[in-house]
C-alpha cells in the first residue's frame, strides 16, 4: 500500500460517505500519489487536484470529462460535514469561525457555505456548500535545497527564515522537513541538532494525537499543539529555553510582535506566511513590518511553477542578495 492509500484510510475514508470513499478507492495508484487536494461542492463534479492542476472522476475513480463525472450531492456534503464534527457541530464552532477544521493526521478540510456573523463578527459556517480535503504528507528530504542556507558558516547560528508563497505552493511540508533536519542535525554539513520549538496552532505540520507528535520531527522538538501562535511563542521561550521556534502562517499584529520578541531575545525564527514575492509583503500590515525591519535574516520564495515546493529563490536580506535561484529541478511536496 501506498502513503497516499495509507493516508486516505487512516485518515480520509472515515470522514466521507461511504460510496464517495468506494469511488476514491478506484482510482488508478498512479493518479492518487498525486493527489494533493479534494474538493466537494454541491450539485457539482469530484474533483482531485494533483498540484498544479486537476481531474474529475466519475464514478468508477476514472479520470473524465465534466459530462461524465461523479456530481456531489448536498447529501453528501451534509454526511461529510456531520462526520467531521462527529455530529456535534456546536462542539466544533470556534474553528468553523476560521473556515476549516484539521483532523487526525494534520489534514486541513477548508469549508464554504453561508456564514453565520454578529456585529461583524463570523460565529460559524451553516449549509456547508463546498469542502476542500487538503492532504498533508511528510516529504523526508524536500528542505534539502535550504539547509545549507539556514545556518551561519561562522558563527553556527541558524538564521531566521521566512517561507514565502500563495497556498498550496508546499510551505508546510517544507517547514516541516526543515525542524526534522535541524532537530535531528546534518553532519555533512557541520548542521548540530538544535533544540526547536514549536507552534503548532493548526495541528498541521505535527499532527498531535492527544498531545503526541505523529509525524516525524526528530529528537528535539517540543510542540504546543493548537495553541494560538503569539502566546505560544513566548511561553515555549519562557519554559522550554528552545534554541530555534517555528510557527506557521504568519499575520496578525500580535504575530509580528511576538516574533519580533523572539528574536530580541536570541531565539532563531522558522516561520511562513503567504504572498507572492517580497516586495508584496512589504507593503502588508504586521508582517511587512517585519520586512522592512529585516528581522528576518532570509527569505525562500516557493512557487508551485514546477510543482508544490518548487525553490524560486533564496534571498539574503541583509545584503539584499540573491543566494540561491532556482535551476528548473522539479520538487513536489503536498
């Protein structure tokens, strides 16, 4: 079995109807180690996004025309959307204001429907109307490219690196193998494993179980599993002395301030954020503050032009340098 097949049966089938799980299972092997999304909308074709682009399946798991596809029922975003919540959605509501809901195996399934607000405010999701299963892999080795770029050759400390895409351009995945490598240390390249903590406010890049890691990230990392990343931060500086923090997807105010925090108190900074290129995230509120203050020693641009994970660049910021471009070498991460 593959990791994709173990995937989808540990952690997929058993949030879909039965018969959408049935079709899935027909499709070609080829075709599912490929799959890094699903998506399900209303009155709609089965879709299976495989990075850059994507396929409908009718209902035998073949690839086929818009004519010819399986189209999902609002029934079955109904018995979908009630598995995920384990038929109790009022339990689920604090991440249904976000618009996804992570489950076992760090998966996240972004959800669209009618919004439910007050003064402004987003309470929760009704009549889910669309579902995205993105599915999360470990990619031993896709931080290879960045490793020797995330360490100081003289001084051995590991800079502080932001990882910068639009979605689904394999942020995650990367940050992931990087805390691996650097947790786990590289000989080969003078790289000592380091003591890294972790804010894990998603669930996604360590997949807790009950507290416990279910992805590999080596032998020196302690993860604050869905815990908001401003307080995270500080309390893993305060109680846990890490040498390196990490957190994904980088935004608010208080973000920007913690990190800012971290790094006046000696701590290295591995984090993501979305956008497309530098100058564009410069111009954000919070996290271009960050930029223009070059808190960030640098800065690797992700792109999918090749497939998720493709390395456009890796930008030293404070000689405004290019130190690594991309040579058209194909990287895929999910």
């Amino acid at each position: 079995m593959t990791n994709t097949q173990n995937i989808l049966t540990q952690h997929i089938y058993p949030i879909l109807p039965p018969h959408l799980s049935q079709i899935l299972m027909a499709v070609p092997v080829s075709l599912l180690a490929k799959v890094t999304e699903i998506r399900i909308r209303a009155n709609q074709p089965l879709v299976l996004v495989l990075g850059n682009h994507d396929v409908m399946i009718d209902v035998s798991g073949q690839a086929t025309s818009q004519s010819q596809a399986y189209y999902c029922t609002i029934q079955d975003l109904l018995k979908t959307f009630q598995l995920l919540c384990k038929n109790s959605v009022y339990a689920f509501e604090p991440e249904l204001r976000q618009g996804y809901l992570t489950i076992k195996g760090g998966h996240r399934v972004g959800l669209a429907g009618q919004a439910t607000a007050f003064d402004g405010t987003i309470k929760t999701l009704t009549h889910i109307s669309s579902l995205n299963i993105r599915l999360a892999r470990a990619i031993p080795g896709c931080a290879d490219i960045i490793l020797p770029f995330v360490i100081d050759s003289v001084s051995r400390r590991i800079y502080n690196i932001l990882l910068i895409s639009p979605p689904r351009c394999g942020k995650t995945t990367i940050l992931r193998d990087l805390i691996r490598q650097l947790s786990t240390g590289k000989a080969t390249l003078g790289i000592v494993g380091v003591q890294i903590g972790l804010v894990d406010e998603r669930s996604e890049i360590a997949a807790c179980e009950n507290g416990i890691p279910s992805i590999d990230l080596g032998p020196r990392v302690d993860v604050l599993d869905a815990c908001p990343k401003a307080s995270g931060l500080l309390m893993l500086i305060r109680s846990m002395a890490p040498e390196v923090i990490a957190t994904d997807e980088l935004g608010r105010a208080e973000d920007a301030d913690a990190v800012r925090e971290a790094i006046h108190a000696g701590v290295s900074v591995l984090a993501t954020v979305h956008s497309r290129t530098i100058s564009e995230l410069r111009e954000r509120p919070y996290i271009g503050e960050l930029v223009q203050q070059r808190m960030f020693d640098r800065y690797v641009i992700l792109s999918n032009r090749l497939g998720p994970g493709t390395i456009e660049e890796i930008v030293d910021s404070r000689l405004e340098k290019i130190v690594y471009a991309c040579s058209n070498e194909v990287r895929e991460c999910g």
